[in-house]
C-alpha cells in the first residue's frame, strides 16, 4: 500500500498521501481551500476586536473589561456606571423593565382592591402579568386553573375559604402563609366513638349515615371528650380565624369523599382524617419571593377566580 | 523555518501529535482558569453560606444517587427570564461546600438553585412519589422508594469526614468547633460537628417532619429537606446589587 509515497496521482497531478485501496483509491494531499483559510484569519481578527470590546484577558491582578459601560442606578438612587458584565446588564435590564410596569403597579398600590377589579386597563394586566406570576408560584400546588387537588391543596376557583376569601385575608395568607394542624384523636377517643363522629360529619354535608351514630357522634361532636366544636364551632361551620374546615358545606379538602364510590369509603375516608388528624396544608409566605406589589396583583387575581368575597 | 514544514510530520508521528495537543489544551488551561485563583475580585465572599448539615448532606447524596442533576440544573443564569422564574441568580459561593457542585446545563426539568422554600414540604413528597399527580404535564419519573425506603444513617460521620478533607469545615475536635462557632455561630456550628452527626441528623428530620411521618428517618426526609434548604442561605434583602455586579 505504502510503495508509492508522494507519488502524483495520474488523473490530476496532485501529490497523494500515499494510501490506496482497492489498487486504484488514492487520498489526494491537496492544500486547505483559500476560503477555508481566510475565513479562518477572520475569527482570529474577530477575536481579538471581541477581547478589547467585552471583559475578557486577566492582567496581573485585574483583567481587560472591554470597552462598554452600563449605567443603573445604585441603591441610594444615583446612576452609576461600570464595565459591561451580565449581572451589570440585568440590573439595568430590570430597572428598565420596572419602569415600564410602573404605572401599572403604581395604579395596582395605590388603589383599593375593589376599584383594581373593576378597571378594565388594569384587569386585562392583571390576567395576564397575574396569570404568569400564578403559573410559576402557584399553580404547582393549587394547579393551573386555581382547582386545587382534594387531599392536598385548596381549591380557589369555588367559592369555599378555609381563611377567608375576602382581599385582606387573601393577601395576608399570600404575604405569611399558613400552617394547617388538627390533632390526632387516636388515643383519646375510643374506636366506636371515632366511627360516630365520622358518621355525624358525613351527616352534616347531607350524607346518608346510621341515625343511632349519628346522634351520639352530635353528642360527641359538642362534649369535652370530642371538643370537635372547639376548632369547628358549635355549628361546624368551621372558624376562618384559624382554618378549620367548614363540615356542612360539601367541599371535601382533606378526605378524598367526593373521590369514592359509595358511603362506606367515604364515611372510612372521615375517619382517617379523624384517627390520623392533619399535619399538613401549609400554604408558604411568598413576602420574601414577590414584591408587595406582585403580592397585590395576585390577590385580586386569586379573588377574580371565581370565589372571591 | 516553516518553509519545509509538513503537517505530515506531525499527522505520523503519534507522540509527538499527543505532545503539541497536550500543550495547545494547557494554554487554553492556563490563561482561562489559573488567573482565577489570584484575581480577588472573583472571590465573592458573601454571609449566610454554610456547610450542608448531616440530613441535608445525606438528601445531597440521594440527588446524586437518583441521578436528578441529569435534568435538573442548579444554577440561575443572569439574565431577565430566568431571574423572572427562578429568582435571584446564582452566586458561586453559594456551591463552595458543593462536592460536585450541580450547576449543569441540561434542564429536561426546571431549575432547582432556589427551589427551597418555594413549595411545602407534602408538595415536595407528593410530587417524588407521583411528579404528574400534582403537575399533570409533567414528564419525572416517580421515586416512591424515597417514602418506603428507611435512611441509611451508618456512615453518616464517615461521609462528613470525607468532605472534611475537601475542605468543607465540618469539626471534628473542640478547636474547630470553636472556629466553626466564630465562623457560623452556635446553632449551626453544632450542626456541623462530626461526633454529633447521627444525633443531629435524627433530630434535625423529627423537628422537620419533612415526609409527614415521625416514626422513622426515611430517605424522603433527607432529599426534602436538602431541597428545602437550595438557594435559601443568602439573604439578599442584604446585599446591594451594585455590590454583586462590581464582582465582574
């Protein structure tokens, strides 16, 4: 194979490699083509116009930082300029942009909640700035439509709150969280007890349940042994004060009811709920994570899902 | 001298190919990182960054052991968007006690850099047994084993012993106890130390409740827990960001 180095190939006269195959295959040796190369030149030159232009070689103890400056306006509120970098860019990126939201987000502060809503200019901002801040922060937990997920998350499109749906209480809830908690009542009350307060609550939602049960689970249910009544009030209409369900309601948060086929489950999913209690339903403060003003604007986006008091 | 200089010669010769490569690869070496170690102004030096403590160390471990870096990055680029959904971007002395850091590039699933403190603990648990349960769109697989499995706490001190010798400032005495205290303060100085490490770790996932479980340490406990902590270090309320961009 090798016993014709450098020799020229006959059809073109260019030197060869000296590799043939199949006796007559012969890889020619020609030059790069003049384009190849200068174009190659060219990113050389492009490069080093690029180091002087942006933050590039170090220097000693420094480094080259181009020839750009970004001017943004430091805390104390002067403009102040320094080499272009990335985060240099992003503030001033940043600050723009709050610029060009001001007179919406001014608008959104400084107006009651009632008159935001009722702006058409600001609603259709608030559906759709609203709708993005939503979809990265909340919708995890309360899903994309506000809907919530039975057993875990709340549902904030009905019209049932287990803090509040007025504005205040939605905005405190965004700005702080919350911590839902009921204890489990496995060891001070019995399991016959246990199976009659869980009939009596299926019965406060309009569930068909054994009326004997029934009856002494009501007894319970208001008696120092239950003390159900302390959290949920002597109606069981729950206190928003501190986010203990509303039993007569229908709207199941924490037992899956809706979720099972006949009585008997249902009335086993109460049950659960009652032996295990709840340690569960916390709600994370966003004070830290959003502005006030974003905070704002998500209260009445939250508000105008469709439960909203 | 170039003049009869044939690219041949090189293309022949194998050692002296690997030679020229080896060279040409350490310059590009030489000039982009070695500078790095003597510029101070790359040193960001920023308060609140604290070793991992033993449970989040082992839910640490658990993210490498899951392979969850293969579609989660872990670290917020500076620019608007990203700033927009993740947050605050990442500083590189929020990794300093990362053994591999998990920056990445590849994210088949979002950023997790700030990802502590965003959702609740039972979302965190829900999500890793069944991901598309509480995001219908989601492509994660499921990990329920993290629920069911109990945490392997036996060498838990050998592990920070490991780190320590990377450098992380885990104490393995009384005097670097107390250098940890001046350091970080009481209460997280007493999280790093080696001999307290099965204590602490133990107590750490019962006071959290991180699987809604007291009973036992699960693996789920530990990987909620690292991840309630990503990103949540730094309080930036406290840094001016004229501060951040002068690092540049």
């Amino acid at each position: 194979m090798a016993d014709n180095t450098h020799s020229q190939a006959k059809s073109t006269g260019v030197q060869t490699t000296g590799h043939v195959w199949d006796g007559d295959l012969q890889e020619l040796n020609n030059p790069l083509p003049v384009w190849w190369t200068y174009t190659f030149y060219a990113t050389m030159v492009f490069a080093l116009a690029y180091w002087l232009a942006y933050p590039s070689w170090p220097i000693g103890k420094g480094f080259l930082p181009g020839m750009n400056t970004i001017t943004y306006v430091n805390t104390e509120g002067k403009e102040e300029s320094w080499h272009w970098n990335t985060r240099a860019k992003l503030l001033k990126e940043t600050q723009d942009a709050v610029i060009a939201q001001k007179p919406y987000y001014d608008k959104i502060a400084g107006l009651p909640y009632e008159e935001i809503a009722k702006d058409p200019e600001l609603s259709s901002f608030i559906v759709s700035a609203g709708k993005a801040v939503f979809s990265d922060n909340c919708a995890a937990c309360h899903q994309a439509g506000g809907q919530g997920k039975v057993g875990f998350f709340p549902n904030l499109a009905d019209d049932d709150w287990l803090y509040g749906g007025s504005y205040a209480t939605i905005n405190q809830t965004l700005t702080k969280g919350r911590r839902g908690y009921m204890p489990p009542f496995n060891e001070s009350l019995e399991a016959g007890q246990i199976d009659q307060l869980a009939h009596y609550v299926f019965s406060l939602s309009g569930g068909k349940a054994d009326p004997a049960k029934v009856a002494k689970g009501k007894d319970l249910f208001h008696s120092q042994a239950g003390a159900c009544y302390y959290c949920h009030g002597d109606n069981a209409k729950g206190r928003m004060d501190i986010g203990s369900a509303n039993l007569t309601d229908q709207v199941w948060l924490w037992a899956d009811v809706p979720g099972s086929p006949d009585d008997t489950v249902k009335i086993d999913a109460i049950r659960k709920v009652i032996v295990g209690g709840l340690n569960k339903g916390v709600m994370p403060a966003w004070e830290g994570r959003l502005s006030a003003e974003q905070i704002k604007l998500l209260t009445v986006y939250v508000h105008e899902l469709g439960g909203g008091k | 001298m170039f003049k009869n200089f044939k690219h041949e010669k090189i293309e022949t010769n194998a050692g002296l190919l690997l030679v020229l490569t080896m060279m040409a690869v350490s310059i590009g070496g030489l000039v982009e990182i070695a500078p790095l170690f003597f510029l101070k102004d790359t040193t960001e030096n920023i308060a609140g960054v604290r070793p991992y403590t033993p449970l989040e160390q082992r839910g640490r471990d658990l993210y490498i052991r899951e392979g969850c870096y293969t579609c989660h990055s872990q670290m917020i680029r500076p620019f608007r968007d990203e700033q927009l959904r993740y947050g605050h971007y990442s500083l590189a002395a929020e990794s300093k006690y990362d053994h591999p850091f998990q920056w990445g590039s590849k994210r088949t699933g979002p950023d997790l850099a700030r990802v502590g403190g965003k959702y609740s603990n039972e979302w965190h648990v829900q999500h890793l047994i069944k991901p598309k349960s509480v995001v219908p769109e989601s492509v994660m697989p499921n990990y329920q084993w993290l629920q069911e499995t109990k945490l392997d706490v036996s060498d838990v001190g050998d592990r920070m012993r490991a780190l320590r010798m990377t450098g992380v400032p885990y104490s393995a005495n009384d005097a670097e106890y107390q250098r940890n205290v001046n350091q970080f303060g009481e209460a997280v100085a007493k999280t790093l130390h080696i001999p307290d490490a099965l204590k602490n770790l133990v107590s750490q996932a019962q006071e959290g409740n991180f699987d809604g479980d007291r009973s036992s340490v699960s693996e789920m406990d530990a990987m909620v827990a690292y991840l309630q902590v990503l990103g949540t270090m730094v309080d930036f309320s406290k840094i001016k960001p004229e501060d951040l961009v002068k690092f540049r």
